[in-house]
C-alpha cells in the first residue's frame, strides 16, 4: 500500500518486501513456526509472492531500479516465468508513457493511470484523446506565427517541429530597417521559434539588445586541446564597447548614450530574471547551482536595475516586509530600520533574490534543493545564502571600502530576516491560504539553517527572528468560537495556530543555536530570548513560557558565560520594568485614589495591600510580573543578585515593581531556602539589605519560615533570624523586634514569654503582627492554657490565643520598664481584635486566671477592667460573668484588694439591672458579706 500511494518509498518498500519473500516464515519446506500454523504460514508465503508480483508490473519498478530484487525474490521462489512476463509488461508500459501518441496509437490502446473497465471512464478518455487531437491539429493549422510550446516529451516535440516546418511563412515579418542582416533559416531558427511562442520572428527594433544584441559578441573557435575538444574565444564588438564606454564615463550623456544606459538595464533585468527562473526551474541541481551563483554575482554587480515584470513580485515583497518593520519599530530602531528602505531601493535585485523563494505562487522549487528522497540537503545552495555570502566576501576585501560592505552586509541580512517575518506574518494573517502558510513554514525551515551557517550576524537581525513569536493574534483567533464560523473555518485557524506556534518554535531554537555556536552575538541572542520570556517582546503565553525554559533550563547550564550573560540580560528586563513603574506612578497613583473613594462610598471593604487597587495598577503588575519572576528564578541559583532586585524594587515611584516582588516573594524565599538552606540563606539576604530596603527583607524572612501547621521554623532559622535582629538595631541603639516576627510560632513559649514586654513597645501593627504570629499554628488550642508536661525542660513552642491574653495579663509593666498606658492600650487592642480574641477566648483566659486566684495568685492590675469592657462588648458574656466569674471572684475574697474590689463593685453595679431576662448580677452580689455589702449599697444604692 505504502509503495502504490506514496512512490518516494516505492524503492524501500519493494526491497524490504523482496527480502521477506526470499526468508519467509516456515523456512524452505513451510512448517509451522512459532504461534503460526501450518496454513498461516502458507497463507503468508503466498501474499509475500503475490505482492512482489504486483510490484514488479508497476513501471516504477524499472525507474527506480529495484525490479533486479522482486526479480531475485521471486525467482528463488520457483516463478521466474511469471516474472520475466511481469517485467516485460512493466517495461512495456514505460515504454507506451515515454512514447507519443503515435506509438499509443499503433498499440491501439489507451494509457491511464488507473485502468477500470468502466464505460464512462472510457468514453472520458476517449473523448480527452479526441480534444487533444484537435488542439494539435488547430496548432499546426495555425502556424508558428501564433506560437507553439513545445511539449516535454522528447518525440513529440520533434514531430510537432517536423509538421510546422511546412506552416513556416513564405517571407520574414516587416522590419523598420533594412540594414538589419538577416539570419538564415535552419533547424535552429525554428527551434527557437516553437521555444518562444514565435516571440523570435517578432523582434522589437527599437531594442537593440533584442534586434541584434547576441551580435554584441563574436566567437572564433581555436585549436582542439589534449582533451579533445576545441578552444572557443569570445570578443565584445568594437561598437557596443566604444558606447558602453561613452555612457558609463561622460558627465552629460547624448540622447543616444541614455538610450543605450536605459537600454542596457532593460536588457540586463529581462537577462537575470531568465537566469533567475532557469535556476529555479531546471531540473539539473548542477545548472541550478550555477544559475544561482550567478545570479548572486549578478545582483550584486547591477547596482540600481529594477527588476523585470516577471520577479518583480518578489521586490514588492522585500518593499512591504522592510515597510512593516519600520512600523513596528520605536526610537533608534526605527531610524535604523528606515535605512533598509533605501538600501533596498538602491540594490532591487539583491532584494529580489532574497525574497524570491518567499514569494508566494512563484515558480520556485524550494529554499534549497531536495535530493531523491524529499530531504532537504545543506542550505549552501540557496539563492538568498549566497547573496549574503556575496556581500559578506565583499565586506573582508582590503581593496573595499570596509566599513560601507559591512554595513550593506548587515543590511542584507536585516532584509532578509524582515522578510522571513512579513512571510510567518501573512500566513498568520490569513489562516485560509495554504501557499502563505507553506511559504512560510519553508522560510521559517530555512531561517534557521541559513543564521547558523552564516560567518556573520547582527544583533539587529536577531531582533527580527525574535518577531517571529508574535503569534497572539493568530492564538486567539483560534480560540474564538461563533455560530458563523464553519467546520473547514475552524480547523483552518486551528490548524495556523499550530504552524504559528511550530515557527515561533523555530524562532527559539535559532536563539538557542545563535547563543551557543556565535561568540559576537551571544548577548544579543540571550538578549531577545530573555526579552520573550520577560514579556517585552511580544508573545504567545505558550511561547512565553517556552521561552523561561529555553533561557532557564537550556541557555543559563550550559557554561559560565551564558550563565552570566543571562543575568545581565534579566538585570536589563527587570530595569525596564522599574523604569515603566516610575513612569507610570503618578497615573497609577490617581487611579488607586478616585478608586478608594468610590468604595468608601459604597462601603466596600479595602482590598489586601498585595492586590492590585484599580484596572490600571493590574495592567502594570501584569507587565512587571513577568521580568520579576524571571529575575527571582535567576536569585534561587544566584543569591548574590537579591541585591539588584532589591535595590530596584525601593528607587522612588517603583512601588508597581515593588508589589509584583512582595507578591512573588514567597516563591522566591521557599526555592532559596529549600536550595541554600533557611538560615543560611536568610543571614545572606540581610547582610545586602539596606536600610532603604528593610521592608523586602522582612518580607523575605515572612515567607522563607514554614506556613504549614506540621512543621515550625527551625532552631538555626530562629537562631539566624535572632542574628539579624542584633545586628540591625535602630537609631537608637534598639532591636527590632519585626525580624524576629517570622520566627514566633517556632520559639518556646517561656522564650515568647521574655520577649513579650520587647513586642509590646513597638508599634501597634507589628505587636498585633506578632500576636497573630505566635499563635498561628496553635487554633485547636486556641481556648486552652497548656500546661508545661516538664517544668525543667519545656517543650511548648508558640502561644495560643487563651495563652496571649493570660500573659499580657500578668505583664510585670514596672518591671520591664513599660509605661503603664501601653500596657493597658495592648490590653485593648486586643479585645477589638474580634478575628484573632474572640468572646471565647477571653471567657477562656478570664476564667483561667480567676482560676488561678482562687488557687491563692492575685488578679492582674488589669484583670477587672478587661472585665467591664468584657460586659460592655460582648452580650454573649454577661450570663457567665453574673452567674459564674463575679460569685468565684466573692469566694476568692476580690474584696480584700482594692482595686480589684472597686473593678467588681463597678461591673456589679453594670449588670444589676441589665434588662435581659435571667442575667443579672443581684445573685453574686447577695453572696458578699454583710460589711462588703454594706459598702457597695453605700456606694451603688439599690433603686
């Protein structure tokens, strides 16, 4: 089957087959073998022979050689007869194809392609033989005058000379002067008659070239050498030198001379489009060859001839692709890439051949040639890579003005590039067309052959491969579904995104290539990757992310250069970034406050400081997010460029960059520590640090500790994280306690306990920070006091809630030097802090300390005052703090202390008379003693 349909593999298949016929399972007398029986065995022989037979009749057996195998095979398998008659007939029918009419004729039968024995096919055929005996007969009826292509077959083309040299016309066609030296009529005037579609009897006498120009050159044959052929010698005609000379070195040219000049670049451009042609379309790979290195030699000697009517679609296209990188351009790159227009219109046919296997619907067999097998063989033939070879041989001559080659090689290479791209973008552009499309998947195949085998690239023209990832509007056309759009329309965008998505691929590997095998560009392509994978260039998110893993997985391990040249390219993206935050501050700034006062307004709640505040502060995250996270995934493997990212990230107006580094930061510390250690890690980043970028420090000890409930922040992290701490004292000579917050949940609790009065001090934000810290991993304990298994050696780690409030209690305020407002005012943060204290955990840590006052410990100096803003913020505690906190607290004898004794008469007097049915404090107040009761009706009479 694969040898009928596809005749590429006809030679592999027929020979593999031969083979099996020739060992067959079952060996020479066909037993059984393995799992096969008798007659599959038999079964399998026989379709072995059957398919070498039928092999053998096709009449590609004896074009591609391999009728010898089918021949051998069925031979050692006792049917030599049946096929010597197989091969006879396939010759037989190459003969009757090769053959012309006549000879089918003679036969007196018709050939097809697929022989049926269907009348309708028949009649068809019939009828096709018929049309072409008409076509011919009108043709020889009309003469050569009208022209006459000459067929590709051999015989027919000498028959249909022989039957027209009777139509030749009696006298030649009028001519305007008579001086015109007339040429004989032999086999050759004919011969190029039928050639020319008679073109060769009609000459144009106002064109010398076309008049008498083959006459410009003289040939005198010489003597026959030792190899036994004769030497020729051509001569250029005295005259045409003599007015080649007058145009080309006068200042003011006569009416004569221009008309030669012009003549001369017409005749030149109608010459190297024939070359041109010739080369692409001849079969000989040898005459290809050397009609592109012509051609290519050519382009580049007629400076300034405008290409002919037949190529000059492929000028126009180097026109557009040159036109549509200026416009993509900004700043200095557009008044570079504005050069390319001019170098294009002053060298149209270098730019023709650079696009001429670009162009679609030309008649260019491929980029380069195939062999016999389809593949693609080197790049080295292609018209467009010696043409670049051209220019780049000119650019190293001593006797060339350097610097001017070097610049049109450069120059060369960018429109070629463009070129490549304007062709990947119109296949974009119009999923539909499938020329676009294989052109452009050719020239994109091509690219990446011809950038690697050049001797010279510029950084200009890695830019444009890197357009080539431009590929998100052929993306998202791909993804729109519409009730309009048909099956065949759908599958056709899906099926460009795929070719979109496979050429940006391309486009990739060639940066891969560039990076590693060109030293002078390396930056430059580590450059266009790392701008891909950044986000600046533009992109699919496909090709953005395969982009990360290029530079991250394939560029930076391959050695210390790249590794290097890498994170100055990431160092670059991310300083555009901070640049684009700075710029775009005060409008991102207006945005965040017209947004704020909106919510105000509808009394929406303020969103996390971490998300983005208004629609244009997103799209900035969104496009600093990118360099961000390439640059942290560069500080996992490089800890020492923390440093850059930090100091970037705190310049004035980069607060955007900066929110896109605190949103990433958790990313960034767990990869670090998990790759450099916690501790280790952490000391490094604070050692960097500046004071300007204290707050990125502690955000990256927030995240670098354990956020799991399962596991705690280690000692040599709490260790570590108390180092910093000691070493980055304020202004006055104090710890900060904020660099030890990460660490809370992790320390003993007897530890917490000393550092209590030290996080009561600071600021309001970070004692509640640390509140919520310590007790984090502690919420199934949150209403519990754990009691210590071993007083000795304690083991509890962090403070739950109940634990919290029970310490900041029995705060020794005097002791540690503490203000006795601040001690009270901590107290009361945290009874407004309802999500972290809670009415049951201060019933917890109320009871548990009144617990401990029955036990013989005075109440803490602030216990009765919790208390009464207990009764005045949560209603749910009144019944447990009449009918059970005020009576144990009369038992403990609370009379017996003053101040404690006035806190209880005051929260008495509160909940006597509270309304609610069944709450009231009269109870516990009826328990006091006759004198203690006497006082409170003394101060609080009853009503």
């Amino acid at each position: 089957m694969l040898a009928t349909k596809r005749p590429v593999f006809f030679k592999e298949s027929s020979i593999c087959l031969a083979r099996r016929a020739m060992d067959p399972p079952g060996g020479p007398s066909g037993l059984p073998e393995g799992l096969l029986t008798k007659a599959a065995v038999t079964g399998i022989r026989t379709h072995l022979r059957s398919s070498c037979l039928t092999l053998l009749r096709n009449f590609l057996s004896v074009t591609s050689g391999c009728w010898e195998a089918l021949a051998d095979a069925l031979n050692a398998t006792g049917m030599k007869a049946q096929a010597d008659r197989a091969l006879q007939a396939s010759r037989q029918q190459l003969n009757l194809m090769k053959g012309g009419r006549a000879a089918r004729n003679r036969a007196a039968i018709f050939y097809e392609w697929e022989s049926a024995d269907n009348t309708r096919q028949l009649k068809r055929q019939r009828d096709s033989d018929d049309a072409e005996a008409r076509v011919r007969a009108a043709k020889i009826a009309r003469g050569l005058g009208a022209g006459v292509q000459l067929p590709t077959s051999m015989v027919d083309a000498c028959e249909l000379v022989l039957l027209n040299l009777e139509n030749l016309p009696s006298k030649r066609p009028p001519v305007s002067s008579s001086s015109q030296r007339k040429r004989p009529i032999d086999l050759d005037f004919v011969v190029d008659a039928v050639m020319s579609n008679g073109a060769s009897l009609s000459i144009n006498e106002n064109h010398w070239y076309d008049r008498d120009g083959g006459e410009a050159w003289a040939m005198e044959e010489g003597d026959v050498g030792e190899d036994g052929r004769r030497i020729l010698s051509f001569s250029l005609s005295e005259k045409v030198l003599e007015a080649g000379q007058n145009a080309a070195g006068a200042d003011e040219l006569k009416d004569s001379d221009k008309a030669f000049a012009e003549q001369s670049k017409l005749a030149a451009s109608k010459a190297f489009s024939r070359v041109l042609l010739s080369a692409s379309n001849a079969r000989s790979e040898a005459v290809a060859e050397m009609g592109k290195q012509l051609a290519a030699r050519l382009a580049w000697t007629l400076s300034g001839v405008k290409p002919s009517v037949e190529i000059e679609n492929s000028y126009n296209m180097a026109v557009m692709s040159v036109e549509s990188a200026i416009n993509e351009s900004e700043g200095k790159k557009k008044e570079s890439t504005a050069e390319l227009l001019s170098f294009v219109e002053s060298h149209p046919l270098v730019s023709t051949c650079l696009t001429f296997d670009m162009t679609p619907n030309m008649s260019s067999q491929a980029a380069y040639p195939k062999d016999d097998g389809g593949q693609s063989n080197s790049p080295a033939s292609s018209l467009s890579l010696r043409v670049l070879n051209e220019a780049y041989v000119c650019s190293t001559d001593a006797k060339n003005d350097e610097r001017s080659h070097k610049k049109k090689y450069e120059q060369c290479l960018d429109v070629y590039v463009s070129t490549v791209v304007n062709a990947c973008n119109m296949a974009n552009k119009k999923p539909s067309d499938n020329e676009r499309k294989r052109v452009a998947n050719l020239a994109a195949s091509a690219l990446s052959h011809h950038l690697v085998s050049l001797p010279a690239l510029t950084p200009s023209a890695l830019n444009l491969v890197g357009a080539m990832c431009d590929i998100d509007e052929v993306s998202k056309k791909a993804l729109i579904k519409s009730s309009k759009q048909t099956i065949a329309e759908s599958a056709a965008a899906h099926a460009a995104k795929a070719a979109a998505e496979k050429r940006a691929t391309a486009a990739l590997l060639i940066l891969r290539d560039v990076a590693f095998q060109k030293d002078a560009v390396r930056q430059s392509a580590i450059d266009c990757a790392v701008a891909i994978a950044a986000g600046r260039l533009p992109a699919s998110q496909t090709i953005e992310d395969k982009a990360l893993k290029l530079v991250m997985n394939v560029i930076y391990p391959k050695n210390a250069d790249c590794a290097n040249k890498v994170v100055e390219s990431a160092s670059k993206e991310l300083e555009h970034a901070a640049i684009f935050s700075i710029e775009n501050h005060e409008k991102i700034s207006k945005a965040n406050k017209a947004n704020a006062r909106k919510k105000e307004k509808s009394g929406h709640a303020i969103r996390s400081p971490l998300l983005p505040q208004s629609e244009e502060e997103k799209h900035a995250l969104d496009r600093v997010r990118k360099p961000v996270v390439l640059f942290m995934a560069l500080c996992v493997r490089r800890p020492e460029i923390i440093k850059i990212i930090m100091e970037m990230s705190c310049e004035e107006g980069a607060d955007v960059l900066a929110k896109a580094v605190k949103t990433n930061m958790p990313k960034l510390a767990k990869a670090a520590a998990v790759k450099h250690g916690a501790a280790n890690i952490a000391l490094k980043v604070s050692d960097m640090a500046s004071e300007a970028e204290v707050p990125l420090l502690l955000s990256f000890l927030d995240n670098i500790a354990p956020a799991n409930e399962k596991s705690l922040p280690s000692q040599e992290l709490i260790d570590a994280c108390h180092e910093i701490q000691r070493k980055r004292l304020d202004a006055n000579g104090n710890a900060d306690p904020q660099f030890i917050i990460p660490v809370l949940s992790g320390m003993k609790r007897e530890e917490l306990i000393h550092k209590l009065p030290e996080l009561v001090k600071a600021k309001d934000d970070v004692f509640k920070s640390s509140l919520r810290r310590m007790s984090e991993r502690l919420g199934k304990y949150a209403l519990i006091f754990r009691i210590e298994p071993d007083q000795i050696e304690t083991t509890l780690r962090g403070m739950s809630s109940c634990e919290v409030m029970v310490y900041l209690h029995q705060l020794d305020f005097n002791a540690v030097g503490l203000p006795q407002t601040r001690y009270l005012e901590s107290i009361q943060l945290c009874l407004e802090d309802d999500s972290l204290f809670n009415d049951q955990v201060i019933q917890a840590a109320l009871d548990h300390i009144s617990g401990k006052f029955l036990e013989g410990e005075p109440l803490p100096l602030a216990y009765m005052r919790t208390v009464i803003l207990t009764c005045s913020k949560h209603d749910s505690l009144h019944s447990w703090i009449c009918h059970v906190l005020l009576p144990r607290l009369v038992e403990g004898r609370v009379y017996n202390f003053k101040r404690q004794w006035e806190g209880w008469m005051r929260c008495a007097k509160s909940l006597e008379n509270t309304g609610d049915h069944g709450v009231s404090s009269l109870e516990a107040i009826q328990k006091l003693p006759e004198e203690q009761l006497k006082v409170y009706r003394a101060k609080y009479p009853r009503k």
